[in-house]
C-alpha cells in the first residue's frame, strides 16, 4: 500500500512541478522554471530548518556512544561471544 501511494503521489507531483515550471516560463522566459527552483529549494530549506528534529540525548539519558556500545554488549552477550 505505501509503494502505491508514493507511486500516485509521485506522478502527481511530476505532473503539478511541470505545470508550474510551464507557467513560470510563459511568465519569465526560458529562464522562469530556473528562478521558480530557487524559491522552491528556499521554503524548502526554512520549513526543514524550523520544522526538523534531531535525534539527541535527552538530560539524564544515556549518550549516543553509550547507548551503542551498551547495544553492542548485550547482542554480543546473546550470542555468546565476549568484547
């Protein structure tokens, strides 16, 4: 289901960019499609930048390394082998 649905998604999404890339060229010559990337590749960077999470340690958490490497013991330690 989700590959179908990224599939429709993606066909429409090919078919809305050419739209706007013809419209942008009828309104801006060959060029128009060129500048519509720059406002496109812009809000696309500021929703990232304000919208993106990171995946850090919390206060009173382990640390990335910590948690690696307590990981790494514990499948060892199943399997029976020793670091």
């Amino acid at each position: 289901e989700t590959f179908s649905l990224a599939y429709e998604g993606d066909s429409l999404v090919a078919i809305a960019a050419g739209k706007l890339a013809g419209v942008a060229a009828n309104a801006r010559g060959p060029t128009g499609p060129f500048d519509l990337s720059i406002v496109v590749l812009a809000a696309g960077a500021l929703v990232s930048a304000f919208s993106w999470r990171e995946n850090t340690a919390r206060d009173g958490s382990r640390s990335v390394k910590e948690s690696k490497a307590s990981d790494m013991s514990e499948d060892s330690s199943k399997n029976g082998a020793t670091i």
